[in-house]
C-alpha cells in the first residue's frame, strides 16, 4: 500500500471517519510518513466530498442527519446506567422542560412522579409516556417535525419563552468541544435553544456515538451547558471538560 499516494491516504482517513474515529493531523502525519500539509490537504480533500470536518489539529466525523423518531423507537433501549445518572441529577427539581427523542423518552418510566412536578415538553411521545406513568404533563403546541418528533415554530417558541424551568434536559444529534451542542434540524435546533434560554440548568443526555460529532445546526456553546450525562470515556469527553462544562461519565 503506497501511502504516497493521496486516494489511498484519503480512503483510510475516510474509513476511520466514517467508523467514528478523529482525525489528530500530526499523529497522522507521523504515522503516514508525510508532511503535516500533505495531511492537511487530504483533510481538505476529504471535507470537500462530505466525509470530514475540519477542526484545529485535524477532523471530526460527519454526524449523518438520524432517521425520524418513529423509526427510531424500534431501535435499541437506552443504557439504563445513563438514565439512572441523568434521574439521580435531576432529583426533586419541580419543573422539567423535557426535549424530544429516544434517550429523553427512556427517563419516564423512572422519573419520579413527585408531588407537585410538572413536565413541560413539546414531544407528544413524552406527553403520553408522562400520562401512563402519572406524571403531570403540559403538551407544548405547534407544528411537529418529522425527524425529533417535537414542536417546532413560532407558536411553540412562544409557548416556551412563557416558561420558568427548573432544568432543561436535551438531547443530541452531535457534540463537539468547538461546535458545540448540534442538530440536524434547523427549527429542532431554535426550540432547544429556547428552553435552554427558559430553565435555570440545561442538561445534556447523549450516548457515544454523539460525541465528538457535528450534525448541521449549531445549538449551544459547550459553556452553556451546565452538565453532559454520557457513556463515553474520559478520553472522549476531554475536551469537552476543557470546554467548561460539568461531564458525568458511565
């Protein structure tokens, strides 16, 4: 294998991409034998055809956009240590402002039905989840959209700019140290942002194979998220760490 030749550098670079893989430019660069802007080339290279994104010091994966919800509950379950992390933080909070998604969904059933809590959500899935657990529900209103299954538009943002929340949580498409917290969707990406901007705490519940991954719209800073619950490792979130926010690994 001649790895001077750029379509088989490129090619191996792009399959450590496409399995989740950074791309750290210099230890590339040190383990292909060529120069750190031959390498930087073929990150360049690579962006262009849609399979990378370039990030200082190398490249990211691209977060494919993730198939609608409903596709996506027949997946599956959630790691239930992630969930008892994110249930444990969440603790006697009142006021819940619950996103859309699979991750969020599997937190109902262990979700406290305390008295006096109120789960405010612009998920219809989680509106029925919270009823069949004798959870009080307020159903956020507005347009659905197809991919996180939530309320999305000007009514639903008016509806939540209306709101004071204990704690927000959010789900993920992608979260990157640099980008920060993203989604595939446009609208999707506009309604956490807003309830974020309505809860004293947002939390962040995210499996792996988020992190380190960029989806299309940016969400949040990592500095506005005040705690990340993931089952990556400590090698994974590190710069994130760095990136001020609080991260609880499982």
């Amino acid at each position: 294998m001649d790895l001077n030749i750029p379509d088989t550098r490129q090619r191996i670079l792009a399959q450590r991409l496409a399995d989740g893989m950074q791309v750290v430019a210099i230890d590339v660069a040190a383990e292909f034998d060529v120069s750190l802007d031959t390498i930087r080339r073929d990150i360049l290279a690579l962006e262009a055809d849609g399979k990378a994104h370039r990030v200082r010091g190398g490249a990211v994966p691209v977060a494919r956009p993730a198939d609608p919800l409903h596709s996506r509950l027949l997946g599956g379950a959630v790691k239930t240590d992630l969930i008892r992390a994110a249930i444990d933080q969440i603790g006697d909070a009142q006021t819940l402002l619950l996103d859309g998604g699979s991750t969020t969904l599997s937190l109902i059933p262990m979700l406290p039905a305390l008295p006096g809590r109120l789960v405010i959500t612009p998920s219809p899935w989680i509106a029925i989840a919270c009823q069949e657990h004798n959870i009080e529900v307020f159903l956020l209103g507005g347009k659905l959209s197809a991919r996180g299954g939530i309320a999305v538009g000007d009514v639903a943002l008016g509806k939540v700019a209306k709101i004071a929340a204990d704690i927000a949580v959010l789900g993920a498409c992608g979260v990157d140290a640099e980008f920060g917290l993203s989604a595939d969707d446009y609208d999707e990406a506009q309604m956490k942002q807003a309830m974020h901007d309505a809860a004293v705490r947002t939390f962040v519940v995210t499996s792996s194979e988020k992190i380190g991954r960029r989806a299309r719209h940016h969400t949040l800073p990592i500095r506005e998220i005040d705690l990340l619950i993931t089952d990556a490792d400590h090698g994974e979130t590190k710069l994130l760490a760095n990136a001020g926010t609080t991260i609880i690994t499982v």
